[in-house]
C-alpha cells in the first residue's frame, strides 16, 4: 500500500477535517468497548453518505488496503476494531433517519444513525421498534445489522433480521446494492438483506436501512421474581412462554450479576434469602397487562420465592438494575465475555459446569453470569483472567458446543472467536461461508480475520 498516495486519494473524497492521522485522535477508534481488542489503523476515514464510503472503497481497493467497517464501537469481541494497518471506516455520519410510510410504519435510517433515534422517530409517528439494547445512545444502525443484534425483545419481535424491509450496501469494489426503501414483500431473488445480517462487514458495508416498526404498547407492567436455583428458574420460563400473552421480555440474573447491577444502579430489590437466581419479567399490551403478569407470577405457585412488581414510569427502575450489570462488570476490572445460547432445557447444567470449569481453570477468577432467559441467550462473564489468555475462553466455548448451543448469540464472531468457528462449525458450513466471501470480496479486504481466517 502507498500510504501517501491513499491519504491524498482520500482527502479528495472526505476532506481534512475528516482524514484522521494523530494518533490521539484515532485512538477513540482503535479500542473495543472490552479493552481486549484493538490496534493502529492506518487512517481514521469519515464520509459523510454513501456515495462518499463508495468512493472510499473504490480508492482502498485500488491501493489494496483493507477496511475495518465501524460503527458505534459498542462491540465486545473485536470485530469492528483495527488489528494493525488498516483503514478505519467510520459511519458515524450517516446518522440521518427518515418516516417512509406512516401508514405501514417503517424508517430509513443511515448506518451511523443510534438506537435511540430511531426509537425516538418511531415515538414520533405512534410507532415502536422491536430491537433494544443497553447502549441504545451509541450503537448504531449499520453495526446492529452487522451483527444481527437481538437484545431483550427477541422472544417478540426477534432479532435485527427480522425488522429488515430492505438494505444498501457497499461492496468492495465500491459497487451499491440493494434498495431503500424496500416494498414490504419482495422476493425477487437473493435477499441480500438477510445475507447481510450478521456478516460483521466482511461481505459488504452497509450504508442504510429500511427498517419495520412495531405498534406501540400503552401499558407496560416488570417484575423481578426470585428462585431458589436455575432449574426453578427456567421451569418458570417455560411457563411464561406458554401462558403469557403480553410477554415482553424475560431477563435471567444469577446472584452476583444482581447484587452488582443494584450497586451500580444506587438502588436494591427486596428478595428473601436463598434466592440464587432472579428473573426480570416484563409485560407490554393495550390494557390490563399489570394483572395478567400478576396472576402469570401468582400461577408459578411456591417456586417464586419472592417478587417485585412495577408498573408504568416505574417499570424503568427494574430495567436500570438490569442495565447495570455491565458497567459495573467492568468496573470490577477487564472480564473476558462469551455471549452464547443453549437450548432452554440446558441452562441449569451449564450454569453448574460452567462455573466449575472456571474454577478448575482459574481458581481465582468470578464467574458472572446473566442474560436473556426467554431465547437461551446467556452472557457469560469471567473476572480475574489476563486479557490475552484465552484458555478459560476455549474451554466455555467448547463446553457451549458440547451442550448443543451456539457459541456467538449476539456480538457476533469477529476476531474473539474465529478459532472456536474453525473448532466447532460444520465443515461444509465453513465452506459455504468461504465461497460467499471469496465471491463478493475475492481480494479480502473487507474486514479481514473477522468471522473467517485472513
């Protein structure tokens, strides 16, 4: 690559103020929200819309220089971070969001654009959005697609796959594709826009979204209900699944993810002693949904050992405790964090072999564990680990196939877990993925040693 070269083809395209060599200022850029991951970046690049990232990658591919597609930096497993030389892209300014159809509630909204104005634009039009995570304020559209971000409401709505009417995407040659706004049904060919999600920008960038809304829910009614132990616990998952309607979310905390997240949080939830396990049960509907969840609760008879119920503007109290966990993790110090799934059934065993497999590994070492009870999605936190160690890391994850799950829920694969893939994905599998990349990237530059071996 001709450094100079590139940087003057660059500055033609963004500018600049927009061009980001000092190594004080790329910095912000060259670390995950972890801390584990990261390196330099040959230049920080900021285009302001689609035509400029194209053109951006028009000028990469020339040069053959690779390209770390980045949004919010909200990752935790490397994938949208430099690991040494290549071109940041950042999509932090294409941040517009715009109502396509009131009648049928749906938003375009740029790749850079957050979370939480796209929540705000679907407020706006009597609208919600099915997708919520923690760090609504900082994660981004194009990063959420990525990664196919779930969150708290997938037992509803399902994950960012499911709210996708339509992508545009950059591809590495710098040619477009894909259309916004998308028809709400088209099956004319490929859906690019499903290929896309999850792909952690390795096949191509994308640039903007079309992207469902939901109706919005005028009640809303939490609960945190205590139990003695995880199969307590997930027998009454299973329970809410089957008769709760309004059933929203349901959030798992074990002890010590609990105690953390209410001193984060500056507050407490009263639950009597011998509760090892808390689940965080909301409800959303038109009306009466504080009684449904009541009598759901009141139905799961002795094995809820205590509960806390809110309502309305105090639903959000329950949610901060939750929220917390965290920051307050990391607070505690750097963890190593695996986000995998199980089958429902499986979650009890996992938790006691997990903790045991730590202990055994690392005997000093805190295992934290909690997450989204409803589709099996557990965040698997361990303190006390040197950040480059990944034995403990291997372990979990081999431990998570060996019990019939996935060993990336959310977050994706990016660079944390490309072995583990390599251990545990089907050989055929790996092969399809490797055609589809060889395919719409044939030179690897998009992101590569994310999700697939450089």
């Amino acid at each position: 690559m001709d450094r100079a070269a590139l940087a003057t083809s660059l500055l033609g395209i963004v500018g600049r103020d927009h061009l980001v060599e000092d190594p004080e200022v790329r910095a912000g850029y060259e670390r995950d929200w972890t801390g584990r991951f990261g390196g330099a970046a040959a230049f920080v690049v900021r285009p302001a819309d689609a035509s400029e990232v194209a053109a951006v990658v028009r000028a990469c591919a020339a040069a053959g220089a690779a390209i770390v597609p980045q949004g919010g930096n909200t990752g935790l497993v490397g994938g949208g971070v430099p690991r040494g030389g290549e071109v940041l892209l950042s999509l932090r300014r294409l941040d517009g969001v715009e109502l396509v159809d009131a009648g049928s509630g749906g938003v375009v909204a740029g790749a850079g654009a957050t979370l939480a104005e796209v929540r705000r634009a679907a407020s706006a039009a009597g609208y919600a959005f099915g997708v919520d995570i923690g760090p609504r304020e900082s994660c981004t559209v194009g990063g959420m697609v990525a990664t196919n971000a779930g969150g708290v409401h997938v037992v509803r709505y399902g994950s960012m796959s499911s709210q996708l009417l339509g992508v545009e995407a950059v591809l590495a040659d710098g040619s477009t594709v894909g259309r916004v706004p998308a028809p709400t049904k088209d099956n004319a060919g490929y859906r690019l826009a499903a290929l896309l999600a999850g792909s952690e920008g390795t096949l191509g960038i994308v640039v903007r979204a079309h992207l469902r809304l939901v109706p919005a829910d005028r009640e809303r009614a939490a609960a945190i209900v205590g139990f003695a132990d995880a199969a307590r616990a997930m027998a009454a998952v299973e329970s809410l699944r089957r008769g709760l309607p309004s059933l929203a979310a349901v959030e798992i905390l074990f002890r010590e993810a609990l105690d953390l997240g209410a001193s984060q949080a500056g507050g407490s939830v009263s639950l009597p002693a011998g509760c090892d396990v808390a689940l965080l049960v909301e409800c959303a509907g038109p009306h009466g949904v504080s009684a449904e969840l009541e009598g759901a609760v009141e139905a799961l008879g002795d094995a809820a050992l205590g509960t806390a119920f809110a309502e309305g503007a105090s639903v959000a109290r329950l949610w901060r405790l939750r929220e917390a966990v965290p920051e307050a993790i990391a607070r505690e110090g750097v963890p190593h964090k695996m986000d995998v799934s199980l089958p429902l059934g499986r979650i009890p065993g996992f938790e006691r072999d997990v903790r045991s497999l730590v202990a055994g590994l690392a005997p000093g070492a805190r295992t934290i564990l909690f997450g989204h009870a409803a589709d099996g999605n557990l965040h698997v936190n361990v303190l006390g680990l040197p950040p480059g160690d990944e034995t403990v890391d291997d372990a979990v994850l081999d431990l998570v196939a060996r019990s019939g799950g996935s060993i990336a829920a959310e977050h994706g694969i990016g660079v944390a877990k490309v072995a583990a893939l390599g251990r545990h994905a089907a050989r055929t599998d790996l092969e399809a993925m490797r055609a589809l990349k060889g395919a719409l990237d044939p030179r690897g530059i998009l992101n590569p040693g994310v999700v697939l071996p450089a």
